[in-house]
C-alpha cells in the first residue's frame, strides 16, 4: 500500500504549515522532545537498574517501579506527540530516512520488549521484590536500557540526515539539500528564519 | 571573544572533529542527550522527594545517596561532551546569546547541586526535621524544573540563534 497521499495530507496540515513557516516552532518542538524524553528515560533507567541490580536494591521493585510508573507515561506521551508533530512537518521524507526506520523499529522491539517483562518477570514480583530479580528480568531491563540509548542515537541521526531535504516531486534536491556544511561554518544559523524549506534541525 | 573563537577554530583538535565530524557530532550530541537525561532524570527524583510526591519510604539522604552521584557523574560527562561540540564549532556557540544564557543557568544549578548536597549530607536531621516539609522549600524544588527546561530550550536554539549577532554587529559574518 502506498501511504505517500497520507504523508503529503499530514505536511498539508495547518499545523504542519505554520511550524515550516516558522523559526522557532521546529526548536521548540525539539526541546520539548528532549525534555520529556529525559522524563521518560530517566524513570525508566531508575527501575531498570533495580532490576539489574545496580541501584535501590534494598527498596521493593514493586514500588520502585509503580511509582515512577506515571511520570514514565506522561513523558512518553509528550514525546510521542511532539515526534509526531516533527514528523508530520516532513513527513515524506523522514518516511524514507533509514535512521528515521532504524528509530521506528528499535522502538518496537523495546515495546515487545515491556511487553514481555509484563508478561513474564512482572508476575512472580511478589517472590523477589525485596530480593534481586530473576534473570529474565535483568535480561529485559539490560536490553531495554540498550535499546533506548540506540533509539537515542538513531533520532540524533535523523536530524543530520534530513535537514534541508524536501519530497522529491516538490522539489529536485539541490546541490546543497545536506547543509551539513552550514553547520559546521554557522551559516545556517544565520539562514533568514521565514525560509520555505523545512525547518533546519541539527 | 570573537578572536578566541576563530583562533580555537583554526586549531588541530577542533580541525580533526571536524574532519570527522560525519560520524563524531550526531555521537558527541547523542551522548550529550544522554547525558541530560540522566542529570534532569536524576534531578526530578531527588526534587519529586523533596516536595514529597515520590520515594517518601526513604530520607532525603538516602534520596541523596542513590541519585546524587549519578547528577554529579552526568554533569561532568556534558561538560565534556559540551566542550568537545564547542571546540568543534566555537564560532556557533561564542556568538551565540542562547549559549550564554544557558552557561550562566548552568553554573547556577551546578552550584545549587554542589551546595545542596553538601548541607545535606552536613546537615540531614535538620533536612528531615525543620527544612523537608515547609513550602519554600518544596515550591524551590519545583523551580528547579522550569530552569532546567529553560537550559534544554536554550541549548536546542544554539543552533537557531541570531540574536547575538544583531547585538555585536560583525560577529556572524
């Protein structure tokens, strides 16, 4: 199935529209992601290394994990939502950014990867909530914290390889559809901030 | 400030991230990332205990004990990432208001956590006592979010920044 219609609907958007035509949005949405994915990231770091073993040890996994439980949820919803709306920007060509997929996929397997603990560790809690988790727990709080460092990395990438770029029956890419080149000299930074490309993100 | 900035530019260290900085810049800024995640991270649990919304079944000092190293620990590790990235692009950040603005509200929270670490551990029963339940206390800590998003935000617009260069004409050429 060809979602090409779908993704030229979503950067059709009001919303999609007004954050290209604008130099601060794109930033912000950004800085909105990175903040709530420390949110995200710092709880879910805090019962991983529970189970792991490496930090709280002598508190109950049950709590721990509970607790911090709702934070963990807010902050992924911030992210999902302000990635959405980047990606709705964009949305051909991030589509078709191998990071961007990398991201995507990485993302499902640390969701399977949840859902697995839930299924498994998460119900014999009561056994070793005092104590150290079994090795099928420490196993998915090892991969997840894997995971979630990749995921991290592979969205750094998406923004280096996306940036400038536009659909390709919009427009040809320039010579300088990377402008890479910019970064390193700050000449991007001083781009006029109404351009019409997407906004830069690097 | 300018001149250091071009000078720091033109140097062997700067020039060799440069040369690989394909691969070099997105790791040093996802390390730097990471590096955020567990300072905020670490900084929201410790002040969620403060205010009394998270891990009451333990002391400020041992909310301390868990969470302090790892803020200390990925304080030092953006440090170093950040200064990798400015060495790599001096001009970027030196002419940059928001990079400034985001040092100054660093070496704020730096020293908070420095301060607030020590009269803890210097101090814990009159933390848990006197100081814990009172509201300046608790409305301190939630002030510690707002700053440390307000870091986030300007370290993000570093790269969107032209406000400097309006400012010291020249500076951007």
């Amino acid at each position: 199935m060809d979602i090409t219609p779908w993704l030229k609907l979503l950067e059709d958007s009001s919303v999609a529209t007004t954050i290209r035509n604008s130099a601060y949005l794109f930033p912000s949405l950004e800085a909105v992601h990175v903040i709530a994915l420390s949110l995200m990231l710092g709880t879910i770091t805090v019962v991983d290394l529970r189970l792991l073993g490496l930090a709280s040890k002598g508190r109950s996994a049950g709590r721990v994990s509970s607790e911090v439980l709702t934070w963990t949820w807010i902050g992924f919803a911030v992210v999902a939502l302000s990635g959405f709306t980047m990606f709705t920007t964009n949305a051909r060509v991030y589509a078709h950014n191998t990071a961007f997929l990398i991201k995507l996929g990485l993302l499902a397997v640390a969701g399977v990867n949840m859902a697995i603990f839930h299924l498994t560790a998460e119900r014999t809690i009561d056994r070793w909530d005092r104590t150290a988790a079994p090795p099928i727990g420490k196993a998915a709080a090892a991969l997840s914290l894997m995971l979630w460092v990749a995921v991290v990395f592979a969205g750094r990438v998406v923004g280096f390889t996306t940036t400038g770029q536009q659909a390709k029956e919009q427009a040809p890419p320039a010579a300088s559809a990377t402008n890479f080149d910019d970064f390193l000299t700050g000449g991007a930074s001083s781009a006029p901030p109404a351009a019409a490309a997407p906004a830069p993100a690097k | 400030m300018h001149n250091f900035a071009t000078w720091l530019y033109a140097t062997a260290p700067s020039l060799f991230l440069r040369s690989h900085s394909d691969w070099m810049i997105p790791t040093i800024q996802s390390v730097h990332i990471i590096g955020i995640a567990t300072a905020v991270g670490s900084a929201f649990m410790i002040a969620m205990r403060v205010i009394g919304w998270l891990g009451v079944d333990q002391t400020l000092l041992q909310t301390l004990r868990r969470y302090g190293p790892w803020l200390t620990g990925a304080l030092w590790v953006l440090l170093a990432t950040g200064a990798l990235l400015v060495l790599a692009e001096p001009t970027r950040e030196f002419d940059t208001l928001s990079f400034w603005l985001k040092m100054a509200l660093v070496a704020l929270m730096a020293t908070i956590a420095v301060v607030f670490q020590r009269s803890v551990f210097r101090h814990d029963q009159r933390w848990e006592t006197a100081i814990l339940g009172t509201a300046g206390v608790k409305w301190a800590a939630l002030a510690t979010f707002v700053v440390w998003a307000a870091i986030i935000f300007l370290g993000r617009f570093i790269a969107y920044d032209t406000v400097w260069s309006h400012v010291l004409p020249g500076a951007k050429a």
